[in-house]
C-alpha cells in the first residue's frame, strides 16, 4: 500500500521543515518527503486546506485505569481517546490494580493495547514493588517486557535513598525515572492549592512548597548520579525555577506541564467543581504564567495530559472525598493551539516539540520525526477548526473535564498510525478524502 | 435601599458570601421580632404551620442543632431531626443519595451540618428544598455570623466603625470565615488574631485586618471575640501545648483590659476554659456567651421564615 499525502503543510522541526511539503507513505513507513512529488502509483490523497502535517502526538502521561479499575477506562477506551485527541502514542502510568511492577502486567497492557490496534502504547513500569517506596521492582523484567521508563506516579519515589538508586539503575537500562514530585508531609490531607481561595472556600491547602522541595531533591539527585530525571506535571513556579537551575548545570532534568495547568487557576475552585480537584492542583496566576512562560521559552520540555479518568459516580461527592485527576487527552490539542498558538505565545513547530519531538526523545522510542523510513505515525491538525467541547461525544469511558462547553479554535483532522488512519474528524470539511 | 421582605423567600442560605448587607439587615430586623416570640407566655406563631424541616447532621452538635429545633417549634413547622449514626451513611450511601430519599418525602427546608466544605453546595444543585448551612467543614457557618451580628448590634446598636477582633484557631474555623464576611460588608474594622500557623493564606483579602498580636488585635476593640481551640491541634504542632497557647494567646483579664471600657466578649462555644479563654472572663460582667445563645434562636427563625416566604405581600 502507497499513499502520497499531498496539499499540506508540513511541520517537523525535527529536520528543520515548517512549510507545504508532500509524503510518502509505503508499507507503514515513511518513505519519501519532500515538494511537488510525484505519484507514481501511490494512491494520491489531499489533506483538508488549512491544515497542518506533523509527526503523531505523544502524550507521556497518562492513566488507562487498566488492569482494576475498568469502570473508569480500559486501555481500548483510553486509546479510542487517544486518536480522536491526536494523539498516535500514549505512555500509561503502572498505578493500576494491581501496579505494573512486574513484567507479566506490562505483557497484559501490550497485549490488550494491539487488540485495541488504535494508538500506540508505551507502558511505564513502577519504580519500586507495589509503588510502596521500599524494594526496586525488577527494572530489567520490566524494560524487556515493554515498558519505556519508571514511575511511581500517584505518589513520589518515596525516600531519597530510593530515588538514587532507581535513578542508578534504571540508567542501565536507558530509562527515565518520572516523579510525582510532592513531600507528602508537607501535603498532609490537603486537597486544593494552598492560596486565597482555598482559604476562602475552606478546603485544605496543598503548598507549592511540597512539590518544589521535591523537584529539588530529584534534580540534585540526578545530579550526583547522572541518571534521568523527568518531572511529572509540575505546576509550581518554584519547580520551574529549580528546573531551569538544573538544566544550567548540565543536569539531566526535563519536565512536562499539563494543560490544565498553562490553562486554568484556583479560582475555579469557586462552586466546589469536583472536575477541578487534581493533583498537583490548579495553582495561582503567578504559577500559570510562569508554567506558560516555561513552555515558551524550552525550561518546559513536554506538554502531557496526566490524563485521570473517573467515573461519575466517584466525582458526584462532596469535594474533599472526590478522588484527584481530570481527563485530558481528547481537550489537549484544542488547548494547545487555542491557548499558546493562537495568541503566538508559541509557534506550531515549538508546540510540536512539546506534544511530540521532546516526548520521544525522553521516552527513547519511535517518532518525534518524519524522516523517510521513520513510522508513518502522522497527526493532522486543524488549527482554524472552531470546535467545543462536548464531554458526551467523548471516546474516553469518563468525562471528567472542567472544559465542557469551552469553545476553543483549534483541533484534529486525522491520526495516523502506522500508515494506517485511526480517526477522522467528521467535522472537518474534506476530512473524509483521508480515509483510506 | 434596603432588601424587600421576599428577598431571601426561596433561596438556599449557603454562606454570608452570597448575601448582600441589605439582605443581613433585613434578616437582623426581622430576628428583633423573632426575639418577642420567645418572651410571651405562648412561645409559638404559625409562621411555618405545614412545612417540614429536616435537621441533618452529619457532625455532632449539641448547641446548633437544638437552636434551629426550637427556632422551627416556635415557628410551629413539624421537624424531623437526623444524626449521622442513626443514618444510613454507615451502609455506604452517598450524601446525594441520602439527602434525594428524604427529599422524595417532600420537605421544605434541610438544615445541613457536614464536615466538608461545599456540601451545600453540591446539595443545592440537586434539591428541591432549601438548604440552611448549619455549617460545612472549614467553610462558613451564616446563622452563627448572623447571630454574633444580632448580639453585637443589640449590645452596641451599630455594626458599622466597630473594631472586632476575632482570635483563636483561625485556619480551621467556618465561625471565623462567615464573621469576616459578614462583618467586613457591614462596615467594621475586623481584626484576626492567632499563632501564624493557624491562619489562613490570603485571610487579608476576606476583610480583615491579621495580626499574631493579641495586644494589637484587643486594643481599643468594641468586640473580642474567643474562637475554639481543639485539644487535637496540638497533634498537628500547630501549637506546642495548651498551656503555652493560653500563656500566649488566652484571653486574660490583663488583656482584656486593653480593649474599649464598655467592650463585649463573645464565643461561639463549645468553650476549653483555661485554653482560649479564661472562666474569670467568660463568666465576667462583660462576656455576652449566653445572650449569643438566646439569640441563636431568634435569628433562626428570621432565616426559617425569611427563606419560606414569609413576609410575601407585605
């Protein structure tokens, strides 16, 4: 199967192109990029006018619920988000239940993930036996079995000692470790960022403190060790300032910001919303500029969705019992080119980097670049798309978001695995050409 | 301009935050009426004959909750009364679900007490019946504000240019929230006073004024007001011990000395004496604790009849 993907704007700021290009797409491979190519016996496809051809999003962090909790998501429903989302990879956290620290759970999650046969797939393994913060899971197992880098997301790589050995260890193997960075002293039982309004709103305050002090400790533990590190869905501007100091060091540091995170504060605490309960929490202004200012200016080196699904049941309680998280996957490119592109806070090549470039590279795995014999992994976008959200026609089993009814310029037109396309936006006019 | 009698007839009253100062005075001079109720010889009228008012408590109480049971008495509404451990939140079910079963039984009112903040507010969007926070976790308590309003305001005949200061355990506290509000809209000058681990972040934008001197805060107050300290604090080294705190931040006859001559000394109770408060001030010619108490009532039952319409067609 030929396909040549003509009439498009192609950005891949991984070969330095931002500009109307034609793709060759054979068996599944990229095979040819490159102005006015000819077709030659491929089936010759345009691309909807005004949109855009990038390498497949990779969303680094997020939540398929599967093995245990599957009233919230499964990893087919969680990878139906994916690619209506954009998204052509997704790397899912191991707090499932139970937790994949052991290779035959990471086995599962690949095996269900190529039923599913949407988007790809990267499991991330736990860093330590039950996520419990005592004895290193088998980092080696995990690895061979799938699984692309380790966390114990949810909470932090428990003590120091921990997170210097699993930062020794993992290197051997080529993976990241990605904290959930939070002393959770300092966090105690509180459940929205510590500030006016919690204050206001008698809700117990989570301090910017817990997290940054943790970001701290990582980052002079990556330096000692030289290991990689990788701050989950940091929110703080403490933690970015700590990020920035890292980087300047040579510290292998990197971090991701989600973006409910660059989009939204804890004035939306006001009403009591269980959909803006998540943790980290909607932080003040100051810690939104400062993430959105991040993201501008290469500190931030992902944006990822920490995508939490919950069913609404556990959500339809009173605030401090609901459980912490939000969806993200099919909200995070509206939120993207609406928010940072549109008002040319960043280009599209620099949004690409943060949803795809940056998040393989990190990852170590497939993508990031349309380079001829790379994965067609393809992501189409929409930038001029009027869209509103609309949980109802989500392909994820939860609709957690506080985004409903946002009405935001920007969206998909198609994902593309493999050379394979798993989603076509009805929406967009001339859309349909693309299916194939 | 003042609010009309039917401004408050069909609300929920979740917080002082959603009211207006029209809308407390009117519910101040509708409780002076109220307050005659309790001095005739027949202490009942029949304001809210036919209405049902459930009392929900999720929280123990003993003082709230018989306040509002003679408030709608006297107002002759029939009143159903449930504590938590006779409930069936022990079997699982959610406040939702509890509070959607008793309102198949058509009440008109809930009186609401719950540990976490907002639970009035999530109720208020699936109810039909209107909600009275009795108080919600750290979040506010508007009959107790409404009730200290009441007391000052028939000890000093104004609320406005008064200097209040409020001291105890600050972060914790829904009666510290719902006075700073409802105090500040009425013109006087709040102070807040505690050890700086007890008090809230970003307190100064509620309308106080926040000092961890209790000197500064009393002098030259027209109110002091003590707020609870729970022994349990001391677990969470908010404070080293109660004797420290009382040496510290106890209200003592030495310190009440600082504030106004004809200054009045107001806790919402349940009192520790000897921890927030000394007894030689709490029983002194100037504490005012039991008057908030009767007051309780009257100012309930403004707000009972208010929110059921009453006054409709004056």
């Amino acid at each position: 199967m030929e396909i040549l993907l003509t009439g498009g704007r192609l950005v891949d700021p991984a070969n330095g192109i931002d500009g109307p290009c034609d793709l060759r797409i054979v068996d599944g491979l990229v095979a040819e990029v490159g102005e006015g190519l000819a077709a030659r016996g491929a089936t010759v496809r345009e691309v909807p006018a005004g949109t855009i051809v990038c390498p497949g999003l990779i969303d680094m962090h997020v939540h398929l619920r599967e093995p245990g909790q599957e009233h919230k998501e499964t990893i087919a429903s969680g990878v139906a988000a994916a690619v209506a989302g954009g998204f052509t990879a997704v790397a899912c956290m191991p707090n499932t239940e139970p937790v994949n620290d052991h290779a035959g759970i990471t086995q599962l999650i690949v095996a269900r993930a190529q039923e599913a046969g949407l988007a790809r797939v990267y499991p991330i393994g736990a860093v330590s036996r039950g996520s419990k913060g005592e004895l290193l899971a088998e980092l080696g197992e995990l690895k061979a079995a799938g699984c692309v880098a380790v966390s114990d997301d949810g909470r932090p790589v428990a003590t120091a000692l921990l997170m210097r050995r699993a930062l020794e260890y993992a290197s051997v193997f080529g993976m990241p470790v990605i904290d959930h960075c939070e002393d959770p002293t300092l966090k105690g039982d509180g459940v929205a960022h510590e500030g006016f309004h919690a204050s206001r709103l008698g809700l117990r305050g989570l301090p910017a403190a817990a997290e940054e002090i943790m970001v701290e400790r990582d980052i002079v533990l990556a330096g000692l060790t030289g290991g990689a590190v990788h701050i989950a869905h940091m929110s703080a501007r403490g933690s970015l300032r700590a990020v920035r100091a890292g980087k300047a060091r040579g510290i292998r540091v990197t971090a991701e910001v989600t973006p409910h995170h660059f989009a939204l504060t804890d004035e939306r605490l006001e009403g009591y919303d269980t959909n803006v309960k998540m943790n980290p929490p909607l932080r003040e202004e100051a810690d939104r500029a400062a993430m959105v200012e991040g993201i501008a200016d290469g500190s931030v080196d992902v944006i990822a969705t920490d995508h939490a699904p919950h069913h609404y049941d556990e959500k339809n309680v009173e605030f401090d019992r609901a459980p912490f998280g939000i969806v993200g996957l099919e909200t995070a490119v509206p939120l993207v080119l609406d928010r940072l592109v549109h008002p040319g806070t960043i280009t599209l090549a620099r949004a690409v980097e943060l949803l795809s470039v940056n998040p393989a590279r990190i990852l170590g795995v497939a993508g990031g670049s349309l380079s001829a014999g790379a994965p067609a992994d393809i992501t189409i976008l929409a930038p001029d798309l009027e869209t509103t959200v609309d949980p109802a026609r989500f392909r994820s089993k939860s609709r957690n978001t506080p985004f409903g009814g946002w009405r935001l310029k920007g969206g998909v037109a198609a994902t593309i695995v493999g050379g394979v396309v798993k989603y076509v936006n009805p929406d967009v006019v001339g859309a349909d050409a693309l299916k194939w | 301009m003042t609010a009309t009698a039917t401004a408050l007839a069909g609300r929920h009253l979740l917080g002082i935050a959603d009211l207006t100062a029209d809308e407390i005075g009117l519910i101040l001079d509708t409780a002076e009426a109220m307050k005659e109720v309790a001095e005739r010889p027949i202490k009942k009228v029949p304001a809210l004959r036919g209405k049902t008012v459930i009392n929900l408590f999720y929280e123990p109480s003993t003082r709230t909750r018989t306040s509002f049971e003679v408030a709608e008495k006297r107002l002759s509404a029939d009143t159903l009364n449930i504590a938590v451990a006779t409930s069936s939140v022990v079997k699982g079910e959610t406040l939702i679900d509890t509070v959607l079963n008793l309102e198949a039984m058509h009440p008109d009112m809930i009186v609401l007490r719950h540990a976490s903040s907002g639970a009035g507010h999530l109720l208020s969007k699936v109810c039909r019946a209107r909600i009275i926070n009795a108080g919600d976790g750290m979040h506010e308590h508007p009959t107790q504000a409404l009730l200290d309003a009441f007391t000052i305001r028939e000890r000093k005949g104004r609320l406005a240019g008064l200097k209040v200061a409020i001291i105890g355990d600050l972060l914790h506290s829904r009666v510290l929230r719902s006075n700073v509000l409802l105090l500040s809209k009425m013109g006087a000058d709040v102070w807040a006073c505690a050890p700086p681990t007890l008090i809230p972040r970003g307190l100064e934008r509620l309308g106080a004024h926040v000092t961890t001197s209790v000197d500064e805060a009393v002098r030259g107050a027209d109110v002091v007001m003590m707020l609870r300290i729970q022994l349990e604090r001391m677990e969470g080294n908010f404070f080293p011990s109660l004797r420290e705190y009382f040496n510290v931040f106890g209200m003592t006859p030495e310190r009440v000395a600082l504030a106004r001559e004809d200054a009045i000394i107001m806790h919402p109770g349940p009192m520790n004496r000897g921890v927030e408060i000394a007894s030689e001030v709490a029983d002194g010619p100037r504490s005012v604790i039991l008057d908030q108490v009767t007051n309780g009532v009257a100012v309930r039952m403004a707000v009972l009849y208010l929110l059921a319409g009453g006054g409709d067609g004056d």
